[in-house]
C-alpha cells in the first residue's frame, strides 16, 4: 500500500520509525509495564496495603492482566487505523506482560489466598464458576505464552501459529466474565472492561467484514 | 536487609499536628467540661464523632479475641451508601451530619415516638460488647463495640401481638451519602429481624467503637450489630425502626435474592453461590481460619433456629 503524503511530519517518525526509535520505546514500555507490579512492592514494603493487603495484591494483579490483554489486542486494530505497522513488533511484549500479571495473580490466589491448600484450590475450581472460567483461562494462556518465540512461529507455520494464537479472544472474554461474576453488585469496573474488549473484537469483525466483502481493487484505493 | 535503629522519641509519643492545633479549643472543651460538673446536663450535648463515652460497662457477651486494630475496622468499611469499594466509606462519610439526629420508631407498637439520639445514648447503660464480626465476602474483624440490647428500645415500645419482625432502614439522602446517587442498590437500605432475633442479648444497638463515638463510616449515629449473622445485617445510620406483621424485604434480598436470604446466619456449611464460606480471613492475620456455625455464638443463637432447614432459610 502507497503512504500517503500528505501525513503530517510530526508523524512522520510515528508512521515510520527507525528500527533504534522502535527499540527504544519498547525499552520505555517495558520499564513501564513494571510499574504496577513496583507500585505494589513499594505499598507492600511500606504497609500501605490496607486492612486486607491479600485482596489488594489480588485484584491489582487481576487488573492489570486484563488491561494488559486489552492493550495487545488493541494493537492490530491501531496498526491498521493508523497505518503504524511497527506496532507489531510491541504485541509479543504485551501479550507476555499479560501472561506475567496472570502467573502473579494465579501465584497470589494459590500461595497467599489459599496457602497451597490443594484440596481447597481444586474444590474452588471446579465448584466456583469465577475461578473455573479464571483458571480455564490461565491454562489456556499457557501455550500462547509458551510458542510466543519467533522459532514458534517458524516450527508451527504462521497459519498454524495464528490459528492457536486467536484463542487470545476467549480468554480475554473469559477474563471480564471472571472479573464480572466474582463482584458483589457493582459491575461498573467489568462492564467498562467488558465495553473496550467488545470495541476491540468489534474492530475486527468490521476488518473481516471489508476484506470479504469489498473488492481487492476498492480496499487498495480507499 | 533493613535494619532500623528506634528513634529517640517514638513517633507515638509526639503530639499530633492536628490535635497540637487544638490545643485551645482543648483547654476550652475543658473548661465547658468543669462547668458540666458544676451544673449538670447543661453542656451534656452535643457529641462529636471520635470523643470518647463515658462510663462503659463490661459485658459477660464480650469475647477475649485478640481486637481488630483500629484504624483496619475505621478505613475498610462495606457501606454503599458512600460507593462500593471498602475504602470509599473512610474517604466520604465525614459529609454525613450524625447531629442532630433522630430516630423514627414505629408500626406495631403501643408507644411509638420519634427518639432524639441522645435520648437513646440514655435508655440503658451502655456497654461494651467485643464481637467478632463475618462479612459475607469472607473476612472477619473482631470488634469492640459500644451500645445497648435492641431488647431495651422493643420493651419501652410495648409491642403489639402483630409485630412479628423489626424493619430497619437507614439514612437516605444523597446529598450526604454520595453512593445513593447511583442505583447499585435499591435505596434507602433496609434490613430485618425476626422479633426473638431482635430480642436476643447479643442483639445490639451500636453507638461506639473502641470506646469512643461511633465513626460515621461505621454507621454513626447508631447502627445494628447482629454478631451471629453476616455483616451486611447490620443497618447503619438507623432513621427508622419499624415493627411489622410481615417479613421485611431487606436491600440486599431484593438485590440479590437467590444469593442473600433474610436470615444470613453465618453458617460454613452454606455456601454463597459463588464462593466458599468455609473460611475467612481475619484483618491483620495471614492464613484463613475456619468459619465457625453462627460465628462461634451457636450456644446463644442455635435454638432460635431450631427444626429449621437452614440451606432452605439462608
């Protein structure tokens, strides 16, 4: 696809950066997706966690898994409003900061939470339809996590790999409905996650939909 | 590793900004105090939040429990009249006017009267009862209550032969309770015993905390405490006490019916629909302990239950 000239300069480094300007954001993002997890070392060392220090661990962890799997969804769809097609090369990152978050929350539940009380664990997950859907989803993160190499991609064929990787929209689906059953009553926090994912899917849809249905010939010129 | 040296003077021992600042209105409240001592009932009123009540009694109902610190049970607060996390209560309820204050008590009574709140600091000795309490989510605190038996409030009301439950609703005024302008919960909140729970002993009216007045984010001027059951029994900032043939509708209920009964005795054995009640974690202790039938206080309450399926009447 042609670039258009008409971009404007300052964007110019943002439609097209160097490869060392792409290394060096990612650098920053990376040192800033670790933030959150500072932040709670920080209150931790400190005792400002608050009367119930497990829940606060537990749910910011929660959080932030689930604002981690939004941000990597939501890089194919600004990629291709924006035309930034480096965006690619963060969506790894996210997507493994997610997995992080999760193996962190997973690891507060199954240490903090429950204290390794197998019999207890496996009672929860499977009478608990929050904490069967939280740890389907885990699971199911696991493969993606695991083949997120470019060797991966490679030994699994893009196809394949692509394939495997889309099941990143259940899981995301899943981690709302997590979050969405486990509140007592308000449902304001889940309901905004909820809202954003459906942005995101709904995106692609509209993608697929254009690519399907409109000529090769109209999508190149628009 | 840190290795921290005590300071000369303990950060305990240094007179707060806050209170250093006072310190006239101090020498004042003292002043207005020796007065009251000399003439009586005059500078009796009105009563601040956090000022300490005189002449608690200890009661045999109170449990030798290690207590909840203070500042756990005054900034971890489920009172959704002032938004829905726990630590919103601590952040807004300082808006809510708690004097003057009254309470409507009414219905199926011979004597109903509008109290004023000071009138009901009055009606019996108040006492201090350590409880523990259950929230339904799973935690516990143990609590070191001031107030006085609901039984003493029913028998000056002289209730009816049809007043077979007590209603109990709480402040609605959303220009004080911030929360109540959003419709998480059918408001004013509502809440309902069976007449022989609201007679029990254990059953208190609340009017302070840890020897002082009630904090607002714990349900000042006056709250229920009903320690056998989960947390959420407990009306706060009680505006009416209404006595009624039929079996109240609490807010929860009617929020929630298939996951709150009206009975909400704590009861390991019954699970909330979506997680476990088999255990708790108490505030300030690391590993869960076990949940115990009516919150360990089965010996007092168990009978008021008797013969009945208690999965059935959650």
């Amino acid at each position: 696809m042609p670039r258009r000239d008409f971009a404007f300069p300052t964007f110019m480094s943002f439609a097209q950066p160097t490869p060392q300007q792409v290394q060096t954001l990612k650098a920053v993002l990376f040192s800033a997706c670790l933030i959150p997890l500072a932040r709670l070392v920080w209150r931790g060392f400190n005792h400002d966690l608050g009367a119930n220090p497990i829940e606060v661990i537990t749910h910011s962890t929660g959080d932030w898994t689930l604002i981690m799997l939004l941000i990597t969804l939501s890089v194919t769809p600004l990629r291709r409003i924006l035309e930034w097609p480096w965006l690619l090369k963060l969506r790894r990152m996210f997507g493994l900061y997610a997995f992080f978050y999760v193996c962190l929350h997973f690891l507060t539940y199954v240490w903090l939470d429950q204290f390794f009380d197998i019999f207890d664990i496996a009672k929860d997950v499977l009478k608990r339809p929050f904490i069967t859907v939280g740890f389907t989803c885990f699971v199911l993160l696991i493969p993606l996590a695991v083949t997120s190499t470019n060797n991966m991609v490679k030994r699994l064929g893009a196809k394949r790999w692509q394939q495997l990787h889309r099941f990143v929209y259940f899981i995301a689906a899943g981690g709302v409905v997590h979050f969405w059953w486990l509140v007592k009553k308000d449902i304001t926090e889940p309901l905004q996650y909820a809202i954003i994912l459906a942005l995101l899917l709904g995106l692609r849809a509209l993608f697929y939909l254009r690519k399907t249905s409109l000529p090769r010939v109209a999508l190149s010129q628009r | 590793m840190l290795i921290k040296k005590p300071a000369a003077i303990r950060p305990t021992e240094i007179t707060d900004q806050a209170l250093y600042l006072k310190r006239r209105e101090f020498i004042k409240a003292a002043a207005v105090a020796a007065a009251g001592l000399v003439i009586p009932g005059v500078f009796a009123t009105p009563r601040q939040a956090g000022a300490a009540i005189p002449n608690i009694r200890k009661s045999i109902y109170s449990t030798a429990e290690e207590m909840t610190m203070l500042k756990d049970i005054t900034n971890y607060n489920n009172f959704y009249e002032f938004g829905t996390d726990k630590y919103s209560p601590a952040q807004f309820a300082g808006k809510m006017k708690t004097r003057p204050w009254t309470v409507r008590v009414e219905g199926e009574i011979k004597r109903p009267k509008v109290y004023d709140i000071e009138e009901l600091f009055k009606i019996a000795p108040l006492e201090e009862r350590i409880y523990r309490m259950r929230c339904v989510e799973g935690w516990s605190m143990v609590i070191p209550w001031v107030g006085f038996q609901l039984s003493e409030l029913i028998k000056r009301s002289e209730p009816t032969a049809n007043a077979k439950y007590v209603e109990f609703t709480t402040l609605k005024d959303s220009t004080q309770m911030p929360g109540q302008r959003s419709s998480v919960l059918d408001w004013p909140y509502i809440e309902g015993l069976r007449m022989d729970e609201a007679m029990h002993p254990l059953t208190i009216l609340a009017v302070g905390l840890y020897g002082d007045i009630l904090p607002n984010q714990n349900g000042a001027p006056m709250r229920l405490v009903v320690p056998w059951k989960y947390g959420f029994k407990g009306a706060k900032s009680i505006v009416r006490i209404r006595f009624v043939e039929n079996q109240p509708v609490s807010a929860w209920t009617k929020a929630a019916s298939q996951e709150y009964g009206f009975y909400s005795n704590v009861n390991p054995n019954v699970d909330h629909p979506r997680w476990s009640q088999a255990k708790e974690r108490r505030i300030g202790e690391f590993f869960k302990r076990p949940t115990l039938m009516f919150n360990g206080y089965a010996d007092q309450a168990a009978q008021l239950y008797a013969g009945m399926d208690l999965r059935k009447y959650f």
